[in-house]
C-alpha cells in the first residue's frame, strides 16, 4: 500500500469546546472513516476551557491550545504538525480564523455561513482564491446519499426541465427568547454583532445550498419578508422568500425558528416538467419521484442509485444512516480533496460567497426584489 493510502490527514479544531454542538460532530466525521485524525484544538476563548475539551477528545494535551494562533504558530513548528483547520465557532470569528490559516498556508473546513458579512465574505473569497490550499464550507446537507442521487437525476433530464423550486427548513426552538435564559447556542446566534443574521443566516442559507445543490441552478432574484417575531430578540428569527432561478424558475424559500413543534424540518420539493422530486431531511433515507401520469416512485438510500449517491453509503440498504455519516461524507470529500482527487460536491468559496449574497439581499431589499449579485 502506499504512502498515500495510509495517510491520515491532522486536524486542528476551532471551536467544539465543552457544551458546544458542532464541533464534537465535526470531530466525529472526520475521523469516521480514519482519513483524518483529530491532533490539534482551539476549542474555547477560555484557554481552561480548551484543556478540558482536549482531555475530552484525548488528545496530547500539549496540543489544547489558548487560542487558535498560539496552534498555528506551534503546530507549524512540529515534524508531524496539522494539515488543516476546522473553524465551528460563531460566525464572527469564522474570518480571522480562515485568514491566518489560509495565511499560514494550512487548508480550511469551516462550518457555514461562510462569515458574518457580506463584506468579510468578499476578503476572504479573495484570499482563498489566491491560496494553494484548499477552502471548504460544511454545508451538511450535501452529504447525504439522497440530495446526491437527487442532484444526479435532475442534472440526467429525469424530472424535465424546472419549473418550480419550494424549500422549508423550519425549527422552533427559539419560539421564546431563550437567549435570555442563557442558551449558549441562541446567545451568538442572537447578537447581530456575532452571527451578523439571524434565520436567514444560521438555517436560511443552508435552504438555499440545497436548492441550488440540487437544482444546478442559480438563484438570480430575491424577493424577501424578514421579520422578528419574538419581543426584543435583535435578530430576524422568521423569513419568507419568494425566488427566480437564472432559468425563469419559480420558488419559495420559507426559513423559522419559531415554529413551535418543529425540530429540524428541511423539506426540499423540485417541480420539472414531466415529473418532481421531494426529501425530507428528518426522513433521509427515502427520496420521491412523482410523474405526470400520477405514479411515484420511492428510492431508497443504498439501492439503485448513481455512483455519488453510492459512495456516500456506508452500509446495505435497509440500515440507516444519517446525519453524522452525510458530515462524515463531507469530510471523506475533503480528505481526497487535500490529496489531489476533488469530485467537486463540496462548497468551495466561491459557493460561500453565494450563501453571503443571498443573507445580505434578503437583509437589505426591505421586501423588494432585488438581484442577487456577487460583488466583484
Ligand atoms: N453545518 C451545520 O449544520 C451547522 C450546525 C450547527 C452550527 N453550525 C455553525 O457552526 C458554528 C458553531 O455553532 P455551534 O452551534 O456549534 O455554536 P456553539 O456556541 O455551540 O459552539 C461554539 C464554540 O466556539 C468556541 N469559541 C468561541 N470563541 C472562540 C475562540 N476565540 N477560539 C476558539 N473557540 C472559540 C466556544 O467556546 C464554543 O465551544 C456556527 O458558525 C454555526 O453557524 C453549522
């Protein structure tokens, strides 16, 4: 066997610290199919904080760092010294962090949305371009076996050419300004200053991704109702948005997380002209296909599927799987991306600078249509 295959890519993880959400599921994904190992962390501002966390995921503890630029600097120095950076902090650090890495000449995963701003997206799309290493956002949904196969059949004709595209992507866990109550997870997302939107950004843009993923179309006009339904939150926290796609197709992209009694509803409908196709994020393994003449097909993850959707199957059909191995697919992508083989699935810069189009056009339209136009 040779070098190639038996390298593990080294991960440095920023953010992931004690009694935060992605993090830990980064770090579970990365290594699930042992191409890369976690060696390195910034895992909290707090540098106690990060030693607890690099105990918990039992790594050298010379290696919990203070701060992401303390692990920088010192891994650089080392013989076996990480290969690249995940950034799973809140959104406004997701910036500073990618620059020195990208700087310090390591590749970069960072989680979504791509930065705070539109303008902080615009500078580091610029500085990515420029890199040789490689820049990467984790836009989970575009991991799972089905969104892949849904991505191929549309692209070989199946559906017909779109006419419509509706997608949902509900929650309705801050329903009550829980911010207040010291919910670490609503706390940032709440602060303009240190999530820069609110819905539209922290789920909104994950919507669009899946739209555009799996569509191959690009959404060309924005027409977007932001509103914040819970007193005092300084976040929008609910949106509506209708959209035209750069073919003429129609759609309608609703974001919330005040939808009491939903969880984690990413619905995804495709209307062609000779048939649609729908996903359910919360029911991932099945993907519908309905056509004109009133049949529907049911394809299950795992059979008869295109070699994409394949791949990013780990077990016999009839065994789920789910969000930890589509998180993990994304980072078996990445893996053989940082070794030269790039299948093109996941969101380089240039698909982040998108996403902070969109946030920043629904921001600023005030419920006109507007294009939605990448900055130069
Ligand atoms: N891809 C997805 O589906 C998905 C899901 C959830 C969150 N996210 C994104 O991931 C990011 C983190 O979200 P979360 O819910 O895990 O937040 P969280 O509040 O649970 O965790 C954030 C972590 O960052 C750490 N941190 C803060 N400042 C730091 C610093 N200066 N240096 C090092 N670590 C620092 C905190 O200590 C904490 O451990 C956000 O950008 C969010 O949009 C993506």
């Amino acid at each position: 066997m040779g070098d190639k295959l038996l390298r593990r890519w080294r991960m440095g993880l920023i953010g992931g610290g004690p009694g935060s959400f992605i993090g830990p599921v980064h770090r579970l994904a990365a290594e699930m199919d042992r191409e890369i190992e976690l060696v390195a962390g910034a895992f909290s501002s707090d540098p106690g904080r990060s030693r607890e966390a690099g105990a918990g995921y039992r790594i050298d503890p010379d290696r919990a760092y203070a701060s992401w630029s303390e692990m920088i600097g010192r891994e650089r120095a080392r013989a076996d010294g990480m290969d690249f950076v995940v950034i799973a902090t809140p959104n406004h650090l997701h910036l500073p962090a990618a620059l020195e890495a990208l700087d310090a000449g390591l590749a970069v995963m960072s989680d979504k949305p791509m930065t705070a701003t539109l303008a902080e997206a615009v500078a580091l799309a610029a500085r990515a371009a420029q890199g040789a290493r490689p820049y990467r956002l984790t836009y989970t949904y575009g991991g799972y076996p089905l969104v892949r196969e849904a991505r191929r059949l549309v692209a070989e004709g199946r559906l017909g050419s779109i006419r419509k595209i509706v997608v949902e992507y509900s929650q309705g866990w801050l329903a009550r300004p829980v911010e207040a109550e010291g919910a670490k997870q609503a706390g940032w997302r709440t602060d303009p200053a240190q999530a820069g939107a609110g819905c539209i950004g922290d789920i909104g843009v994950h919507a669009f991704h899946l739209a555009e993923f799996v569509s191959g179309r690009r959404v060309a006009r924005i027409c977007a109702d932001l509103n914040t339904l819970v007193a005092g939150r300084r976040v929008d926290d609910d949106c509506n948005a209708l959209l035209r796609f750069d073919n003429g197709a129609t759609g309608a992209l609703v974001a919330s997380q005040i939808a009491v009694g939903e969880r984690n509803r990413l619905h995804l409908r495709l209307y062609g002209e000779r048939a649609s196709l729908e996903w359910r994020q919360e029911s991932p393994n099945t993907l519908s296909i309905r056509d004109l003449d009133g049949t529907e097909t049911i394809l299950h993850a795992g059979t008869a599927m295109g070699p994409d959707a394949m791949a990013a199957t780990r077990l016999p059909a009839g065994h789920p799987e789910g969000y930890l191995e589509a998180f993990a697919n994304l980072y078996r992508d990445f893996a053989r991306l940082l070794g030269g083989e790039d299948n093109g699935l996941l969101a380089d810069a240039h698909e982040g600078l998108r996403g902070m189009a969109f946030i920043h056009a629904a921001q600023t339209a005030g419920g006109a249509w507007t294009d939605l136009e990448l900055p130069a």
